[in-house]
C-alpha cells in the first residue's frame, strides 16, 4: 500500500471538498470569520446563462425528447431531474461509474458535477428532525442515538432557514417542530380539501410542503414568480442553490478561492503526527493531478463520495480507510424508501386545465403520524414516514371520441391528488459502500461498490404507505383511488446518509457530534455522511445546519490551538 505523507507548509486554513448544501455553507461560515478557504469542486462554474427555466422545449436541439442519446452518456442520471436542459450539470455514468452486487442494483442518481452539486435541481422541501428523530435508539431499542438533541440544533436551524428562506405552515407539533418561515405560498383548493378532510377524520397533518423557495425579496432575490421547473435553475434567484447563495457570499469575503474541476482523489496525511495535511486532486480538464495544503480538511462531497475519499486514503496508520479505527467507515448506508403512496380524483372546483401556467413548484407535505410517542406501536415496522403529495387540474387526454365532441371532453378538467411516502430506512450494517479494487473511473480513482437492500422494516413500512394514502385520499372524498405499494427495486434513492456515522463512543462510530473525526482532530466531515439514522424527513435543512455548527466548533478548536 503507498501511503501519502506530507509536511509541506498549509496555504490556506481550511480546505473544503464539494460546493453543494454543506460545503456552500462551510465556505461561506468559515470564510466570513476571516478564514482563508479553499473551495474544490470537481464540477464546473455554475452561472445564470446556463439557466433554462423560462426556455420552451421547441428551442432546444432534441425538443427534449432525449432518451436515445442519454443512453450514451446519462442512461442513470436521466432516471430523475436530468433532462436536455440540464444534462450537462450531471455525471457522465460512463466515465464515473460505480458498481454493485448483481442482485442488489442500485441507482445512484442526483450525481452533479457543478457548482452547488445537488441544490441545483433538488425538490427544495426542507423540514427539521426532532428529538423524536435524535433519540429513537432509546425509544424502540434500534441503532444508536445520534450524540446531540434538538436543543443543540435548534438555534442553527433558525439561522440557516432565515439565510436559506423558507416558505411554510407553522403547526405546532412536537415531531415537525416549526421554523423561522417566509409567508405561506397559498394551498390549492383540492389540497385544501385534502388538508381539512385528513385533520377531521383522521387527525393528521397535511401541510404546505416546507419548501426553499422565497415569497418575499431577501438579500438580493426575489419572490418565486410560479413558473414551475426550478430544477433548470432560477434566474430570480428565488429558489435555495448554493450556486448562487451561500459560494458566492463566500467569494465576496476574498477570503474563499473556488477551485472548479477539482476532483479529489484523496486526503493527505502526516501518519507521525496524526494530521491531515491537505488532498490531492484531479484537473478534470487537464488530467494533471496537484496537491493542496491546509490546517484542515471539511469533506463535503455528499455522502458516498466523501467516504469513497476517506476509503481511498488509506495510510499505513489507517489501513482500512482513513479515520477508520473503529472499522465503521463506509458501513450503514441509509436511503429514504419511497415506493408506497396512491392517487385519486378530487373536485376541480370550476377550474380550468391550461397549458401555461402558473405553476406552484410546491406541493403538500403529510406530517409522520405513525410510532408517535402514546400511540401503539405501528404493525410490523419501527420508525415512519411522510408523504409528498401534488394536486393537478389536466386536460382529458384520454376522453374518448372524434372531431367537436373530442375537444369538447377534453376540456374537462381531469383534478387529482397524488401521495408519495418518504419513509426511514434503518441502519444496517450490510448495506455499505466499499472501493471496488477492479473498477476506476476515468480520472484514474478507483470507484466505490455499492451493497444496498430493503429489510422486513422497509417492505412493511412501503406496504403501510399504500394503504395509508388509500385510506386518507378516502377520507378526503376522492374517487377512483389507486394506491401502490412496490418493493423499492432496483434500490434508489437521492437521500442517503450514513457510512461514516457520529457517535460519542469512538470505538462506534467514525465521527463526534461535531462531524470531526474521532481519530484525527483537523479532519472533518460535514454531510450527511455522519447521519446517525435517517429520519423520514428530507435531510438537506439538517445538513445545513449541522454543517455551521461544525464550523463553528472547527472555528472555536483552531482558536484554542487545539488544530
Ligand atoms: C432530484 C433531487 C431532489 C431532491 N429533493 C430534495 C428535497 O426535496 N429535500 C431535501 O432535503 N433534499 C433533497 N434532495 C437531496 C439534496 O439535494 C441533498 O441532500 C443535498 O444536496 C446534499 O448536500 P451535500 O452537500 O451532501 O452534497 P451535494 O449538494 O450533492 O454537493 C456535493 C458536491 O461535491 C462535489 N464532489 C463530489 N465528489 C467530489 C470530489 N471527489 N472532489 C471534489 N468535489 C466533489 C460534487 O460535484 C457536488 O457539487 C434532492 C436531490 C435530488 C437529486
Ligand atoms: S418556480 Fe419559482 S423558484 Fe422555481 S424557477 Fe420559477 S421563479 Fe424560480
């Protein structure tokens, strides 16, 4: 094994790997302390002219109808958000490819190679954890608990959210506990109906999906306007992305240098003194490779690829993967399972289907409601889920006939309410990441190898989904409900975490409640990596806000000679 040692003097206080959710924050919070940071991101600059929101499919080449040519080149990526409009902002599957076990697929898509990563084209709902959430190994004796609470948390969730601009419902519950929220977008009538029918009958929550899109002006941007596809990005600004919120606040301090194409290879290391030292990347453009050093390391490059980093730096010291000693690095994978959910028809309430517009880019959001403290406990599973949900007002496509009386029909409005659950999967050490000694990508970095399955917890848990939006689409009044309830294979998934979890015990864990590695104190790790578990709800508001409050720790440990 070739250990890579180095002394050389740091250039910059702290490096930070990834320009998305975490690593935009990281560089921002440092950098303004007055911290001189450097930034890699292996993908490119991201600007307004690549943005493609208001574009109509007639002025692109393929008129979006890509499908044979993403075979070639994003035949994973182009399964969700990817479309000609932004393919370019992703992955090439071909030359960054990954592998698995074959009778356990895995799609790993959402891979983005652009600044601010996911938060370019994510779905935007931002909800908090609760103690519900950090303390669930101590109520049904799973897992472990995550070694913080929601105390700890709740300031920086307030701060994140009134930088990020939240809009949302404030409702009063304890395991969805309220934010710092801009003025609510309005529900639409069918979700209105959903909402107050739900609460009656059944006594749960449906919500306006808490969502990082502004109706107010803040710093700069402006209130979201409802055109609709915020994954081709934003030219008011009005949607959350790193890209054009926290990396450059970062740059205009002068303090944070953005390096672009920087594909990060692996961490360096003083094996003598216990220390890293800085990393060694990839020019993807020019395939030249360069080292870089800091008093620090904050790996942001989401979750399995910052372990794959840590896997691939392994020294003599660390022989199964750097800050490994505990052997837990790359273990506990976990993904949001999302196979459950139904649809059903709703009244239109005298409105018209239109092929313009305006669009509300947010939904509903159905609070957990199942294993809530005093309830029984849910048949078959531990831990809950939530749901998405949409409500559409169409055209007839399918109405039957010729001529007038087909136009005609297909003018009634066809209104329905669509449910998605979200539903935690548990951390089990089977299901991991690993580097694949056989398979590198075209950087010449060896790749990671992906083992990831559903248990009993999951395919219970994806069975109640269905039968649970059945039941409520019921209580609402809807007609000709559909429910599904599929086995989530091929795995995927675009909320993973876990692989290299936080912990107070060191010898279970690879982080401290800190994101700091327990074996080597100037490396961190500020994804969500370091999930303990993965609660139902969407994880990026708590990455966010893990990551200031790391900083802040990594700040306060740099003052005290400590790094
Ligand atoms: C379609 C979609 C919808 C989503 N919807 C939601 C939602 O509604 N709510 C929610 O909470 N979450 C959602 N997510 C998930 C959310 O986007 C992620 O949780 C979040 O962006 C993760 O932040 P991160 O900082 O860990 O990684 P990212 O935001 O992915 O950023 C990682 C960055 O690191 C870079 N990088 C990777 N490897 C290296 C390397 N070796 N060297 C240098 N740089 C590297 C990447 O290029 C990337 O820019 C969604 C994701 C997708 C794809
Ligand atoms: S819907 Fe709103 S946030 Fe999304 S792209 Fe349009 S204006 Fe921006």
């Amino acid at each position: 094994m070739r250990s890579v040692q180095s002394k050389k003097k740091p250039e910059y206080d702290v490096i930070v790997v990834g320009s998305g959710a975490s690593g935009g924050w990281a560089s921002k919070r440092l950098a303004e302390a007055g911290l001189k940071v450097a930034l890699l991101e292996a993908g490119k600059p991201q600007s307004d002219a690549s943005f493609t929101e208001h574009k109509p499919e007639f002025e692109l080449k393929f008129r979006d109808r890509t499908r044979e040519i993403f075979r070639k080149t994003r035949p994973i990526q182009s399964r969700l958000a990817c479309t000609e409009y932004n393919a370019e902002w992703f992955v090439n599957d071909f030359e960054e490819p990954y592998t698995t076990p074959k009778d356990q697929p895995f799609l790993w898509m959402g891979r983005l190679r652009v600044t601010g990563g996911r938060t370019n084209v994510w779905g935007r709902v931002s909800l908090r954890f609760s103690d519900l959430d950090f303390k669930a190994a101590s109520r049904d004796g799973y897992g472990e608990d995550w070694p913080l609470n929601y105390k700890d948390v709740e300031p920086y969730y307030d701060l994140v959210e009134k930088y990020v601009g939240i809009t949302g419902m404030r409702e009063g519950l304890e395991h969805l506990p309220d934010g710092q929220f801009q003025p609510p977008m309005p529900l639409t009538c069918q979700e209105t109906l959903f909402r107050d029918r739900v609460k009656e009958k059944l006594g749960r929550t449906a919500t306006l999906a808490r969502s990082a899109n502004l109706t107010r002006p803040q710093n700069g941007r402006g209130p979201c306007h409802y055109c609709g596809p915020c994954e081709r990005g934003c030219l008011t600004h009005s949607y959350f992305n790193s890209a054009f919120t926290t990396v450059p606040d970062a740059l205009r301090t002068g303090n944070c240098t953005l390096i672009s194409n920087a594909m990060v290879h692996r961490v360096l290391t003083d094996d003598d003194a216990n220390r890293v030292t800085g990393v060694l990347y990839v020019d993807r453009n020019t395939r030249q490779t360069r080292e870089l050093y800091s008093r620090a390391v904050v790996l942001c490059a989401q979750t399995q690829e910052s372990t794959r980093i840590l896997l691939n730096s392994k020294t003599s010291r660390y022989a199964n993967g750097l800050a490994n000693s505990s052997g837990m690095l790359g273990h506990y994978l976990t993904a949001h399972v999302r196979s459950g959910g139904g649809r059903g028809e709703l009244p239109s309430f005298g409105e018209k289907p239109t092929m313009g517009g305006p669009a509300k880019p947010v939904g509903i959001y159905v609070a957990r409601f199942r294993n809530l403290p005093g309830q029984a406990q849910a048949k078959g599973f531990l831990r809950a889920y939530g749901y998405e949900g949409e409500s559409s007002v169409e055209f007839s496509w399918q109405a039957p006939g010729f001529g007038e009386a087909y136009k005609k029909a297909l003018r009634e409005p066809r209104s329905s309410l669509d449910l998605t659950g979200f539903g935690e999967v548990l951390p089990r050490w089977e299901n991991r990441v690993e580097i694949d000694p056989e398979t590198k990508d075209v950087y010449g970095i060896p790749v990671l190898r992906i083992y990831m399955a559903d248990g009993e917890n999951e395919r219970a848990m994806i069975k109640d989904m269905g039968d649970s939006a059945g039941e409520m689409l019921e209580a609402a009044g809807a007609k000709n409900i559909e429910t599904h309830a599929n086995p989530s294979a091929p795995r995927w998934a675009l909320h993973e975490a876990g692989t290299a979890r936080m912990g107070k015990d060191a010898k279970k864990s690879v982080l401290n409640q800190f994101q700091q590695s327990h074996d080597i104190k100037n490396l961190f790790v500020m994804d969500a990596s370091g999930f303990t578990s993965n609660p139902c709800q969407n994880p990026t508001l708590t990455i966010m806000t893990l990551s200031v409050r790391s900083c802040d720790y990594l700040m306060g440990e740099m003052k005290r000679g400590e790094i």
